[in-house]
C-alpha cells in the first residue's frame, strides 16, 4: 500500500491519529455523564473521578476551579484512605493553579455543598 516513504507513512498516519483523539475525547465525555449524577448525589468516588476530569481537561474542559471543588469534596467524602489521601494531594495540586479570590469562592461553595447535603440521607 505504500512504499515505505516516510512522507507516505506520515499521511497515512494523520487519521488514525485524529480517530484516536477523538475516541479519547468521547471517552471522557461518557465519563463525565457517568460521574456527575452520583457526584451531584454524595458518591465520594464519583466526585473525586469528576475532579481528575476537570483537572485533566477529559471530556471536559480544564477547569482547575471546578477540579478543585469536586476533590475537595471527595476528600471530605467517605472514601478509602490511599484514595482520601490522593483526593487531598490532587486538590492541593488544584488549589495551586488557583488566584486566591477563586480559592476563596471554591472553598465556600464546597463548605456550602456539604453544609446542605450532610443533613440529608446519601
């Protein structure tokens, strides 16, 4: 099919490549529609899921507010404790891409989040 020109290689090359970004793309926009109801719900390891999504712009995009705000509250969340711990550190890793001010906002809608939701069976 071709004649093991490296120009020929690339070309051939670019849709496979475009396919395989797509199929990432879809991937984590299934995800997202997976987690955000139990997120929205209480599910501890749906949030923190839901913040790695955020954190890494898959299927969704990069938003390092909306990352730390779903790890925050996994991290509060009943979760084991390696995944509490990481749910900690990737929040931290969140909250440092952060200006104060959107820090402030995050950590006050997740204070309010819990405030409203422990209150009620999960």
């Amino acid at each position: 099919m071709y004649d093991g020109d490296f120009f020929t290689r690339f070309l051939l090359s670019i849709p496979m490549v475009i396919a395989l970004a797509l199929v990432m793309w879809l991937n984590g926009k299934l995800r997202k529609a997976r987690y955000r109801k139990p997120a929205e719900q209480g599910d501890a390891k749906a949030q923190y899921n839901l913040g790695l999504l955020y954190r890494d712009g898959q299927g969704v995009p990069q938003d390092w507010a909306e990352a730390y705000f779903w790890l925050d509250l996994a991290a509060a969340g009943k979760l084991r404790a390696m995944l509490a711990k990481d749910a900690a550190k990737q929040r931290d890793k969140a909250a440092s891409h952060l200006m104060p001010t959107d820090l402030s906002r995050e950590q006050e809608r997740a204070r309010k989040w819990l405030e409203e939701h422990q209150a009620k069976p999960q």
